[in-house]
C-alpha cells in the first residue's frame, strides 16, 4: 500500500442554509478543497452522506453532485454509515489512494436537514437506530443516549456537572471557529436551566440540526511533495460496527466499535493512545463525549467525566479535544461531520487553526474519532505531520 | 495492486417478499454466499442499497446487517450509486481485496421495495433522478427513459418490435432461472397489448418492483486457489457518471457513463469487447437494454434493436445478453441487482448456470454493466475464468 497524505481541506460556515441547496453546499467545501490543494483534477470522488432520501428526496449523489461540480464523467460514489458516513468517505478514499487504483481522490460529506423540519429530522435521524426493535417502539436518539447517561451515571456516578463540562468546552473552542453553527460561549448554567429533552439529556447537551459540508484532497506522498503543501500523513484508519441496537449489548456504558476501530487505527499507525496529541471526537451529546474519550483509552472507564471537570480535554489541557468546538457547537450536519472532523485535525497540524484556537504546543499527531447511531459504527483514523 | 478472484455467490429468490423483511433476505444471500465461498470469517463487508430510508426508514445498513449476519464489530459499510449500488459495492470491495487492506470481503446488494406500495416507490425511486429540475416537474423514470426511446426510434428508426424482442428475449432466459421474478415465457403480443405507462413504453418494456438481495465473496487469488474453488478473475473494474438530468447532455440516444465505465475496464483488463463471450446489462427498461449494447461498443449507434432482433443477443446468439433474464424477468430490487448480475456472471463462467440456460460455447469472460438513475452512473466489471 502506498503512503497517502491530505493535501487540501474545504468546509462550509454550518448553520440553517436558506440560500443555498445540497448540491451548492456540497460544491462550495468541494471547491476550496480544491483550491487549497492547488490540485487540477481529480481521479475520483467519494462522498459521505447520512440520507439525502428522508432530507430532501434526492440519493444518487455521485451523479449530481460531479455533475454540480463540473468534474462530467468522473468516477464519483456516495458512502453511508449514518453518522460516520464522512469518516467511512475518508476511509474509502484512502484505500483507493494506498492501492494505487487512483491517484487523487476528494472524500466529503455533506448534509441538508433543516429543509425537512422537526419532526421529519427526528423520523430521518431514526432511520440510523433499528427500525423494527427501537424505533418502531418510539425510541430516538436522545432517548437512546438518555439510557446511556443514566446507565454510565448509576455505574460510575458521572454527574451533571461533568455533562454540563463537555458543552461549555466546546463552545468555548466553537467560539473561535469562523465554520462553526454557535460560535458563543455559554456557562454551565445555561445547559442546566436549558430544556429536558430526554432525562438527564437536557437541549444543550445535545448537538443541534444543521446544513453543511466539507471536503478533504488524498493523493500520495509523492504527488504532495510536488504541490508544495504541508505533508499530513494518513498513518492509521479503522473501522468496526456493533449491534444495532442498544438492548442488544453487553454494556451499553462502553462504545465496543470506538475501542475496536481504533485498536485497528493504533495497530496500522504502530502508535498508542500516548502518541496522540489531540483529537476531534463524536460529541452528538455530552455523554457521548465522555464515554468515547474512555474507549478510546485515553481514560479508564468511569473517568472521562472527571477528566473534562479538571479540564484535561480543554484547549489547554494535556490532551485536548474537539478544539473545532466539537459537534455540539460546530454543528452536526450527519453526513459532513467525519469530513469536518479530518478538516480540524489538518488545520491543527498544520498550525492553521482560526482565531486562537490553534494548539500551543505544536501537535504532530491528531486522531478524529466518527461515530454512526448509538455508537453501532465506528470510523478512526490517525493523522501526522510529516 | 493483487489480482482478486469471486470465489462465492448467493441470492434469494426474487419477488414480492411479505415473510421476511430487508435484513431477512440479506442475511440469506450473505450466508449462501459465505456457503458456496467455503471461507471460515469475513474481514469486512459493504452492501448496495438504493434508499433504505425511503423504502422502509432504515438506514446504517452496515452496523445492522453486520449484527444480524453474527459479524460482531466487522468493518461493515453501505454504499449508493442509485440502481447501480450494487455494481458499486463489488467495485470497491475488489479495490479494497486490490489493495492489501484486506483479504476476504463480501459485497452485496439488497432492496426491500414492496412494503411502500406503488406512489412511495415511485417517489422512491425518482430520488435518483435530479430532485430539483426533473421530479419538482413530474418526471418519473418510466416517462425518462421514454423520452430516451422516443429520441432513438425518431434518430434511427428503432421500432416497437425491436423493444418487444429485448423483453421476449429476457423473459425467454428468465424462465429458466430459479431465482427470477417472472420465470415465464412471453410474447410479442404479450408485451404490445400491455397497459401503456409512458408512451412508447408499456409496462412490459418495464423492470418490475422487487425484494431481493445477493452477495459474493471477493479475495486474493492466492487464498482461492487455497479454497479449492474455481478461479474467476477480475480483470477489469470501471466507473463513470454522467450529467445527472437528461437535459443537460449533449445526446440521449447513447449513455455516456456506460461508454466512460467500459473504457476505463477494457483498459485494465487489456481487452476489447471483442474479447468477451457475454453481458449483464442494466435492462430497466427495454429501450435500456438496446441504447446499452451500443454505448459498450458491441453494436454501432443505432443498430442495437436491429441485432437483438436477428437473435443476436440471444443465449444461442454470437454475444448472449442478460442470461439470467436481466432486470426484465429476473427482478430489479435496485441495489441488489449489480451484485446479482456478478451471481449471474460467475455462475455462467463456472458452467452452473441452472435449467438449461447455461451457455454451451464454454464461456470464458463475461461483462456486468450496472446503471444508475437514466444513466447517471455506471459500473463495468469484467470476470474471467482463470
């Protein structure tokens, strides 16, 4: 396999999109990737998206959107894993880039849910849990990552102070990232007066519904050194699945498809959880944020919710993350969110972070950990300064 | 990149499935396939489907079939390229074998399209046409592929016996395969006292609605030969898209993908289509099946009808076209139908082909051409007998 780098990276100001549709979101992160490649075509193009179908009646997106992108005839696919469905772009393109079937391949995501309105989002969202043992039965997604709060609470006792800790993190990063949905500063006080959405999930610990894309360039190290751009190396990706559903796991107070994926990723890159300086991870609420961060190995179980109490995951902290602002303030459009992550973790490694949230400590490997439904897929990867 | 061989293939019976669900049937192609494979694990698994969300409000297809298929945390994805998902979950299941990343992986394809009933699975569909210019007007993809037909009999003077041959051919084929749909015999009086759906098509040059899946395991040649089963090489993988909305090309009398994805496999196999003893080809919709075998080359522009007329594609004909009984006879369950056009493919080069249908010339390369949308998007695979 050869050694793939990232070359270009391109991402759209998240938010509630009334100008402009899929296909025009999509093609704008598509064109600054490109742009900031300085790449003058591409060999193929592979792009994550959760489900165009429920959002807005329109799949087949290898199709439109390289049509959209004036790039006729290329080789161009839509990848779903819900919403790992970036990281799964990313993956794909990387193996396609390593195997030597194509030289420079664009991997995005993409997502278009506020057309659709409440209601519509949560039916669409739903289609990512099962269908037939959950959702049929009224479960959605807060509630199922409700049952996973109250679980890790009685098990570990996490608190609503560590909950409420995650958010305020990461929109304190949010708050300077120009890209990001909610791009304030808020306090523990307004997560714990915000409303109860499933208990103890209140709104503000969950991330919210947004349009946005983002697109990233692999090519191999060789054509990088040719266009003159900072080699970020592709050293590790892997990728696991769990059972769909909840209620079939043994514990549903650890994310198994996080721990094996990213044993892969280590094993690929011959590093450990210690090698990494910073990662942008799967935060769709707060509890997922902490209970990722344990099995990922950067905590012991029971200890993630500590740990951002003590501010050990905050821009300062030994081991900071979701410097982007996370998906709870950057926005979590389903699809683009594993192509936004991979899009924080080369500007953090190539010291291009906006507005003062670039890492001081010059940080040469970052990982972006991307995670579809109740954690029931899972893609990591692992990226490093050349 | 390593030479990658099918070494098994599995798919349900084709049909109106009211006892089992999406899952049900894949999970029974997945374990056919993984049976006449003889192999002992899987280390990653990718599914084509066209619109799980639409059809039945279930996507994250690869966590789910991963859990009901016992694969605890395998590397499992779902892939969409409109009706061509298929095609396009074999494509990069044999990059990924190519590759090195791994050395056993199954690519299937599945659809569960009947529950919907008639007006969703029409909206359903269209999600593969452009959303914005072609559906919000009406355009459905009978009435396409109509405006297609009506653009080649006008340009070439292709007739409505030479559209009825195609569907009394396939469902000639089709009536000898266990597995198909519609296997029985029909007329040319059949197809032209048909109900009219979109002027010329009547329902007869149509594809039908279908429930079904199929799957087949990829790997090294090196592990085949260790199987003990038949080598059937893959010697040619292409892909290519084209303007998504029929308005937008420069002449809909030929399918530019379809001759961009051939291209691009001849070139790797090192063949022309001289070189192939027969096709799968995407026959949606009879006048499909005609502008097709011109797009590959096999016909000049215009004399597709002529040749399947004269028999020419017939199974005792110089160049047997959709031996299985094509989407026509066999079923179209629309992610499903790429990988079930490999079964069909594999089977015939293996001598397996059941009930008289198999080739007598000893076929040794065949070709599966699998469509998206009104041609949108296009995958070409050549296999070869090792």
């Amino acid at each position: 396999m050869r050694d793939v780098a990232v070359v270009g990276v391109g991402i759209t100001k998240f938010g509630e999109v009334w100008d402009n549709s899929l296909r025009d979101i999509y093609v704008e992160a598509a064109l600054a990737a490109i742009d900031d490649a300085g790449v003058d075509h591409l060999d193929s193009m592979t792009v994550g998206c959760m489900t165009g179908g429920l959002f807005v009646g329109q799949e087949h997106l290898g199709s439109l959107l390289a049509d959209y992108l004036g790039q006729k005839n290329l080789a161009a696919s839509r990848v779903e894993t819900a919403c790992a469905s970036g990281g799964l772009a990313f993956r794909n393109a990387f193996i396609e880039v390593a195997s030597g079937m194509s030289d420079i391949v664009m991997a995005g995501g993409v997502e278009k849910m506020t057309d659709i309105g409440g209601d519509g989002a949560t039916y669409a969202l739903a289609a990512a849990a099962d269908q037939e043992y959950e959702v049929f039965h009224g479960a959605t997604f807060p509630g199922l990552y409700a049952l996973m709060a109250v679980a890790h609470m009685e098990k570990y006792g996490t608190t609503r102070d560590m909950l409420s800790a995650v958010a305020v993190k990461n929109h304190n990063n949010g708050s300077m990232n120009p890209f990001a949905q909610y791009p304030f500063k808020i306090t523990k006080e307004t997560v714990e007066n915000s409303v109860m959405v499933a208990s103890p999930l209140r709104i503000m610990d969950c991330s919210p519904i947004t349009d946005g894309a983002a697109a990233v360039i692999l090519t191999t190290v060789d054509i990088a050194k040719k266009l003159g751009k900072p080699i970020i190396k592709v050293i590790g990706s892997g990728h696991a699945t769990d059972m769909i559903a909840l209620h079939s796991r043994d514990d549903i107070t650890t994310l198994q498809a996080t721990s094996v994926a990213a044993e892969k990723a280590f094993k690929m890159a011959g590093k450990t959880i210690k090698d990494i300086d910073f990662a942008e991870v799967h935060d769709c609420f707060t509890i997922a944020e902490i209970i990722v961060t344990e099995s990922l190995g950067l905590f012991a179980p029971g200890k993630g919710g500590e740990a951002v109490l003590k501010g050990e995951t905050s821009l300062e902290g030994a081991f900071p993350i979701n410097t982007s602002g996370g998906l709870k303030s950057k926005g979590h459009p389903v699809g683009a969110t594993g192509a936004a992550q991979i899009v924080e973790v080369v500007k953090q490694l190539r010291g291009e972070a906006e507005n003062g949230r670039q890492l001081k400590n010059n940080p040469k490997v970052g990982m972006a950990q991307n995670m579809g439904g109740s954690g029931g897929s899972t893609l990591v990867h692992i990226l490093e300064v050349d």
